[in-house]
C-alpha cells in the first residue's frame, strides 16, 4: 500500500450521521458538499430524515439554494432528495413565498415532457377539469387518498 493512499485513508474519519469527512484537498468533491439528510437502515436502503422539509431558497436570480449542504442545487438534485423521501420547501428568499408547489409542478411537467409519462392524456385532462368550483374541493381529497393506498400497497 501506497504511503499516499495510507495518509488518504488514515485521514477519513467517521461523523455520528455516518458519512465519511475528508480534508478537501483529497478528493473532487467535498463530503460537506453532499446531501447528509438522508441516514442509512440495516443493508444500506436509504431512510429520509423526516423531522423536517429540507428548506431551499430562491434568489432574485432564480437560482435554488440548499440551505443543510450551502450549495446551489437543480431541479434534478431537489426531485432526487423527494425520491428518497424527504420532504422540501421551497421559498423565495426576498418575499418568504411558498413557490414548493410551483417547483413540483415543473418538476413534474419536465418529466413528463421528456417522454416518462407517468400522468395519461385522460388523467391529465379530467385534472383540467376538475379546476372548477365543486369538483375542486373533491379532488385533492380523492387524490390524497389514492396515493396513500398505493404508497401502503408498494410498501407491502
């Protein structure tokens, strides 16, 4: 062994999230740098630290900023920390607006338009519809209640 590759790993140290730190200069891209909200169970299945929604923040240039790790993120990196269960926020920094439902819906909306059509014509369209004074106060009742029974029936 390398006395280069024994100062590498001698420097690693564990922290109590379980991630590795090591000093910058050894590797690309610093672990301080990397999303440290998500723990591992058992075999190494990710489990999202629920306790609270990872707060981004949106500058006056658009540009999203994730307030744990202080870098700039994307849309890809937040629909990423969804995937893995946890929860986001996001707020423009001038005026405090909530904007995570407009994010949501663009995220979803990139998806579908680069062909992972998850939302059929027909869905899409009775959501259309649905934008109408008695439907409205149905649906996202109906819909919530959809997504919990097919979150149980994945689990099992």
């Amino acid at each position: 062994m390398s006395q280069a590759f024994r100062a590498a790993s001698s420097s690693r140290r564990c922290d109590l999230t379980g991630g590795l730190k090591s000093p910058p200069f050894l590797f690309a891209t610093p672990l301080s740098k990397l999303h440290r909200s998500v723990a591992f169970r058992g075999e190494g299945e990710p489990v999202a630290d629920t306790e609270k929604p990872l707060l981004i923040k949106r500058y006056a240039s658009r540009r999203l900023y994730n307030t744990e790790t202080s870098d700039y993120v994307t849309l890809e990196d937040i629909a990423g920390f969804i995937r893995t269960g946890r929860d986001v926020k996001i707020v423009d920094l001038k005026s405090g607006d909530d904007l995570t439902r407009q994010y949501l819906l663009q995220i979803i909306a990139e998806h579908e338009s680069k062909g992972e059509n998850v939302l059929p014509i027909n869905v899409l369209t009775d959501l259309v519809r649905s934008y109408t004074g008695a439907a409205q106060s149905v649906v996202p009742q109906f819909l919530a209640i959809s997504f919990d029974m097919l979150r149980d029936g994945q689990s099992r």
